[in-house]
C-alpha cells in the first residue's frame, strides 16, 4: 500500500493536466511504517528532461532530471526518509506502465505512479510496482489520508 495526502494527489493531478499533452514527472519521498506500508511525505516535480531533449518524442517517454534527484536524495538524508517512488502522466493513455515504461524500469523497489490525462482532464491515478520474477508489474493499492 502507497499512502499520500490528498493534496499531494491534487499536486500531482495538476502537474499532469498543466504538462499535457506530454508527460510530467517527478520524485517521492517517504518511508516505509512497521507494516511495510509506504507512506509519502514529499511530492517533489521534475522537468521532463525527455522533452527538453527531443520534444518530438517527449509525449509518451520521461527522465527526471537527475540534479532534481541530487538535491533530493541530499535533503531528506537526515530525514531518515528515501526515494520511494517516482510519478509521471499518461497523456492520452491507461493509468498502467508502458512498454516504454518497462524496458526503463531499472529500480524495481521504486513505486511507480501513473496518472491518465485525457483532453487535459485527470482520469486516473493507480500506483505500480515491478515484480522481480516476472518482469510484470503489479498494482499497488493506494489511498489518500490527509
Ligand atoms: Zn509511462
């Protein structure tokens, strides 16, 4: 389970709306409780440093920009907190990893949350996670708790 406060959600949603028709992205960060439930505490953005290179290509691809994961990383060290999982939008396109997504999928302890943009409107938002065995991914349930 990935749990986010309402307003982290809403954060998200907007980045994903105000991104289309390419993709957003960025970092969480959190821990994890006794249960192994994930709790996040930060919703950091990213540029879409995909886009930035190639903008033809950007609307079904991303790449957090690795000095926005620096700075992170470097920020909640002494937070006892970590790099939980990252987000991206899907412009035009289900709530659920692409192939794209897979064959860039080098971190399977990362949650991965996907949110589906149609017509610059939210449909969706589901939270992924690869299992090592399979090569497949598996949903993972997610709530909001203010
Ligand atoms: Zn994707």
């Amino acid at each position: 389970m990935i749990r986010l406060s309402p307003s982290q959600l809403d954060d998200i949603h907007a980045q994903a709306e105000a991104a289309y028709p390419y993709e957003c992205c960025g970092l969480l960060a959190g821990y994890r409780d006794g249960d192994g439930n994930i709790i996040v505490t930060q919703v950091v953005s990213s540029p879409n440093t995909w886009v930035d290179r190639q903008a033809e290509t950007g609307k079904d691809r991303f790449e957090v920009d690795p000095q926005v994961r620096f700075d992170l990383m470097r920020a909640i060290k002494s937070a006892n907190e970590e790099i939980v999982g990252h987000y991206h939008s899907h412009p035009d396109h289900p709530a659920k990893p692409s192939e794209t997504d897979l064959d860039m999928a080098f971190e399977p302890e990362l949650i991965w949350l996907i949110t589906s943009v149609e017509n610059r409107t939210v449909t969706a938002t589901r939270a992924w996670q690869l299992n090592r065995e399979t090569q497949d991914t598996v949903e993972v349930r997610l709530i909001t708790v203010p």
